[in-house]
C-alpha cells in the first residue's frame, strides 16, 4: 500500500506518478485508506484538521508525489438576483452548520431536502448539478494552511 504522508499544498516541483480523485467528505479526513486513479491501493497519514484541496501534491513515505483532484459530486446551486434575498438565505443556510460553497449570487450544498425546502422558502432557484465542491473552510481555519 503506497502511504501518503505529508501535504505539500500546491507544490509544482515535484512531477506527480498518480492521482487521487476524492469526494469532499474524504478530503477533510486525515485518515483514509483509498485506490489512486491508476488502481494503486493507497493510505492517507496526514495531519488532520486541513481538507485537502484540488491540485494539493502528496508525498508517500517511497517519495513518491501524488496529485489531489475534487472529484464531482451531486450538488444543489441555489440562485437569486437579489443581493439582500441572497445575503439572508446565505445567513440561514450557514446558521445550520452544514458545509456551503458560495460564488456571486450562488449557493451550493450537498442535495437535503430540509436545506432545499428553506432555500426555495427564502427565495432561491434551485438546480441540480455534478461539479466539484469547494465549500467554505470556515472562520477560525485561518485559511488553507499546510
């Protein structure tokens, strides 16, 4: 099993020789035992409390590089035009806890139909899509940290 043992964020020096697609809900985990995209069976021994973002390079204990990529994953996009409408939706949404991703009057979250009921309630469009999800790390995470 190749053993991934340190992030070292967005490094380009190193060339990777695999890749490893992973669903948010494993990239915020420091433990993960996985396959790489080549089929290579694989281990995550990192420093928790970082998600790993797309485009981090990891190192294996071989000195091998492998390169982290977001996989798609099924979304809800909730839309408005009104910057007032979507500020307090916004505010609602985050007020339960759960994992947003916001753009420029978009909102995206993992498909619930609890969020998705208060979404339409205050305003918001929704749709369905497949994308990778980048949510908010959250105030007290100081950023992406490595």
């Amino acid at each position: 099993m190749l053993k991934l043992v340190e992030n070292l964020g967005h490094d380009h020096g190193p060339t990777a020789v695999d890749a490893l697609t992973l669903r948010y809900e494993d990239r915020i985990k420091g433990r993960l035992r996985t396959t790489t995209d080549s089929g290579r069976e694989a281990g995550l021994f990192l420093e928790r409390g970082s998600a790993l973002r797309d485009g981090d390079m990891l190192r294996a204990e071989t000195g091998e590089f492998v390169r982290v990529k977001s996989a798609e994953e099924d979304l809800v996009t909730a839309t408005c035009e009104d910057w007032g409408q979507f500020s307090k939706a916004c505010y609602h949404l985050g007020n339960r806890h759960v994992s947003l991703e916001i753009g420029e009057k978009w909102v995206r979250f993992t498909p619930d139909h609890v969020l998705e009921h208060l979404a339409e309630h205050l305003g918001l469009t929704l749709s369905r899509t497949q994308a990778p999800f980048h949510p908010e790390c959250g105030a007290y995470h100081g950023g992406h940290g490595h």
